[in-house]
C-alpha cells in the first residue's frame, strides 16, 4: 500500500509529553495522497500515532524507498500508551536487492531483563586437516623436524598415542593443512551459495554509494550513483542464482547411475547445522537408565596359541595396511585423516608399530580411541523427547 501521508499531523502537542518524540512532524517527502489521508484516519480513530519524522534519528523523515526517486511509504505506528516506550527511529541505508530501505525501532523496556552471559560470544569455530596434493612435502618436511625422545619405551600408552597425534597434527598445521572454519547456518552465503565473490564486490560497492548518499541526501548525482550501483549489484545476483539453479537442473538431467545422482545430491544439498534439542547430559542420563551395567568375568587364560596372528605387528604388514587406507575420508575427532598416516616418517610410522604392539601386547588400547562423534537422528515423534532418538 504506496501511502503518502506527507506533513498530515492530526495528534495534539501534548500527547507527546513525557516522550522523546518531537510533537512537530518535519519530513523530506511532502507529498500526501488519497491512500495516505485514509490510513491517516483510520490510525487516529484507533489511537495510533506515526514515529515517522518525530525521532532523534529521523527529523525530518528519510525516504524509506528510493529509485528513480525518493519517498516515504514505509510507515511506523505506535498505539498511543506506548508512546513513552519509544527511543529513537532510525532509517538505515544498508545494501539489499530491494528498492526498500530498513528501518530500526528501538524501545525501553518496563521490565529490564539482563542478558544471558555467554563465556563464549563468538560463533563455533570448528578445525579441520584439509589434504590436497601438494600437501605430503611440506607435511613431510614439518614432521621430520619433531624429534621423538629417546624413552619412548617407558611411555604408557596413553602418552605414546599423544605424543605421535601431537607430532601429526603439529606437522599439519605447520603445512598449513588445518583450516579452521567458523560455520553460521543463517548466514546469507551458506543459505545462497551461489553468492560469491562478484555479488560481494557489487554489494561493498552499493554500501560505499549509500553512505555517501547518506551524508547528502539532496543530492541528485548520489543518487542516481546509488541507483546504478543498486541495479548492478541486483542484476548480478540475479544473474549468479540463475546460473545455479542451472546447474542443479543440469546435474540432476545427466544422472546415468545411482553414484551420479547421490553424488550431485551431496553437491547441491544445504548443510546446516543448529543447536541440539536435547543436551548431552540429558542423553547420557538416558542411556545409563536403559543400559545395564557391564559384567566384566575375569579371563582365563588359553592355552591355545596362533603364531601368526599372535606376532607382533612389523612394517610389511603396517605398509601393506596404510597403503589400503582409502583417501578422503572423513576424520574423528583426533582430526587426523588416512593421508597423513599414509605419509609419515620412518621414525614416527616406527613409533605407530609400537603403539600398535603395545595394545597388542596389553589388550588396553588408548583412551582417545574410545572418542568419537555422534549425531543422533531423529525418526519419529517429538524431538525434545530422547526416548524418540
């Protein structure tokens, strides 16, 4: 509804008192139409009042649309009781494909409710060792420089399978191989993957252009300078959807066998990630009241031995093994991958056998083997119920 209400003020001075809002309306679009006379009066009559023009931050209104030229269609209301809570109205001049700008409302609380403290503001962050295939030189190279004591007989288990993952992921991110990634699944780019670098340049031009129209709104050459940058930063994200959506269709119009089309669902898939409905410790509590307690019987030893498969691990056989490792594959949540095994030093593929013949040896293996990451999927029923998991 393009209502223009322009310079109409039917409220009286002193509705204001007590309020931050001026009782005069000043505004830069002076134009009244019918439409605007209508809602006018039809606001009056149910005791609401317009912000528009009457704030700190917009006396005189700002346009709140512009494109080939300016206006303010964008009206706020406030009921008359509330007038007191109002601070400030703001029009901002951010960068979007719409010809609309938005417009920010802030209020006093009667009822002030402190926040939350948050330990940790940032968004997660989560690491990773991404492996490409100039990446085995330089590993090789940062691994050779970590040197392995000389007891590492004497170590316990736990702290020999340390020392080596330290040593691995040390080597990596030496290399550069561990990104670390801050993953936000509201935010535009991870909703829009097609918007890439074009569309960013096009939108940090369009800002630029805004800001200087901000400081002199009266200025036509700004404006026009705005416009242009706004129909370009437009077209362009117009033009980089199209281009994706194109790709989604060709992608699934060529599938010629199962692995294809699986293949092009995992590339086109939106991945997000959001909080758990059900907390950890709310998971735990459930699995300990549904499992029974473990019986440990005490082993007895055999008399029966196998030569072979009771001989301690060697490097044949671990070479024969890394080889075999598949590449790509996701890590734990020790991060390392099956390219990094695939490419350690002799010295540290020496200390894997022992590692390896330690658990052999003690039937124990160590702690951080027993770590892994979990996602629970939901199947039926209410999420917040675990006994639905």
């Amino acid at each position: 509804m393009n209502a223009k209400v322009g310079t109409l003020n039917p409220w009286p001075a002193d509705l204001f008192t007590g309020s931050q809002l001026y009782d005069i309306l000043r505004t830069t679009d002076n134009f009244t139409c019918e439409r605007g006379r209508m809602i006018t009066e039809f606001m009056v009559d149910n005791d609401f009042v317009l912000l528009n023009g009457r704030t700190v931050s917009d006396s005189p209104a700002q346009p709140t649309y512009e494109n080939l030229g300016s206006s303010i269609i964008d009206l706020i209301w406030i009921d008359i009781p509330s007038l007191r809570l109002v601070n400030d109205l703001v029009v901002q001049m951010e960068p979007s494909m719409s010809d609309h700008y938005p417009v920010c409302l802030s209020i006093s609380l009667e009822t002030y409710t402190p926040p939350v403290k948050n330990d940790n503001p940032k968004k997660p962050q989560f690491s990773k060792i991404k492996w490409t295939n100039n990446a085995a030189d330089p590993y090789l190279e940062q691994l050779s420089n970590l040197l392995i004591p000389a007891d590492t007989e004497t170590l316990a288990t736990d702290n020999l399978q340390s020392l080596l993952h330290c040593h691995m992921y040390i080597a990596a991110e030496k290399a550069n191989l561990v990104k670390t990634l801050g993953f936000d699944g509201n935010s535009w780019t991870t909703r829009n993957p097609w918007f890439d670098s074009s569309c960013k340049v096009a939108k940090s031009e369009l800002r630029k252009a805004l800001k200087k129209l901000k400081n002199d709104r009266s200025n036509n050459i700004l404006k026009q300078d705005a416009t242009l940058c706004k129909n370009k930063y437009r077209e362009i994200c117009k033009a980089k959807k199209k281009a994706h959506i194109d790709s989604i269709k060709s992608a699934f119009a060529n599938v010629t066998a199962p692995t294809d089309f699986w293949a092009a669902v995992r590339k086109f898939s939106f991945k997000h990630s959001s909080s758990p409905d059900i907390s950890i410790d709310s998971w735990n509590k459930f699995y300990a009241a549904i499992s029974k307690p473990r019986v440990v019987t005490p082993s007895i030893s055999a008399s029966i031995t196998n030569d072979i498969l009771d001989a301690e691990i060697w490097f044949p056989e671990l070479n024969s093994v890394l080889k075999s490792l598949k590449p790509g594959k996701a890590a734990g949540p020790d991060l390392l991958t099956n390219e990094l095994f695939q490419t350690l030093t002799a010295q540290h593929t020496n200390l894997l056998i022992v590692l390896f013949n330690r658990v052999l040896n003690e039937e124990r293996v160590p702690k951080n083997w027993a770590k892994i990451w979990l996602s629970m999927l939901h199947k039926k029923g209410a999420k917040i119920s675990s006994m639905d998991g």
